[in-house]
C-alpha cells in the first residue's frame, strides 16, 4: 500500500520509528515531513498528508502531532479525507471498516512505539465493510463534502 506520512515536531521521532516500520512492512513509504525536531505547525503537515492521498499519490495516510486531536480537525477540514485519532486498536480497525476512515491521526505524547505500530497495522490491513447500513452512512458522510 502506498502510505503517507506526516508529523510536526512532536511526532518527529515517532514518526522516524513508523516509517521504518511501514517499509518492513512492504509499504511504499512517502515521508513529507518534517525532517527534524524544529518548532513547526502541525496543520502544514497534515494538508501534506491530506493532499497526498485526494490526488492519488497515496492510498491512506498518517499524521503524528502531540495528541493527534489537531492533525485530526485539520485533516477533516479537507474534501474526501476521513480523519480520526486512534490510540486503540479496535477504533484503528473499525474506524475504517465502519466509515472508510483514511487518514489516521496519532498523539506521540499519549502513544509509545509499540502500541503505534499495533494500530498503524490494524489501520493499513482493515477494509471498508460493504454493508448496506455502512455504505448508507458513509454516502451521508461523503455529501457533507459538497456542502462546503
């Protein structure tokens, strides 16, 4: 799968952990940024990461701030991007299987390594459910997009 990969400087050093992770995974990795621990805005990132996925350059896609809550509101600022923080592995998976969530959102101050690389996992290997029930809401979700 072709991943997206973003942080401010908070979620730098997770970050440089999850993209190891992901490329031993076998994940196409696309890092863009930031590249080092210097002060920067989260949102200039996350739209990175956003973009990176509605112009089809990546299939999902990953935001590290302090607490994910920022990177989150951000993302869901942006037409076809579904983003939510997660720091269980049950709303990693079921995020996406219930509402095609494709931009998952991490706090590096309330997650550690291990437990990233669990929902990271749980996030990429999950699939939309094709339920009546889920596609029903998921189109109710999607109009949202035409009224901005």
């Amino acid at each position: 799968m072709r991943v997206a990969i973003g942080a401010d400087h908070a979620g730098f050093p997770l970050k440089q952990q999850l993209t190891g992770f992901l490329a031993q995974q076998g994940h196409t990795v696309f890092d863009l940024g930031a590249h080092s621990d210097d002060r920067v805005d989260y949102p200039d990132y996350t739209l990175a990461v956003a973009y990176a996925i509605t112009e089809g350059r990546a299939d999902r896609g990953i935001m590290i701030c302090g607490t994910g809550a920022g990177a989150s509101i951000v993302a869901n600022k942006v037409k076809g991007i579904r983003g939510s923080v997660a720091h269980d592995t049950y709303s990693a998976r079921q995020a996406v299987e219930h509402d095609d969530m494709n931009l998952l959102c991490l706090g590096s101050r309330v997650i550690g390594q291990a437990l990233a690389e669990e929902l990271v996992k749980a996030f990429l290997e999950a699939q939309l459910l094709r339920e009546d029930a889920y596609l029903r809401r998921l189109a109710k979700v999607k109009s949202l997009d035409d009224q901005r």
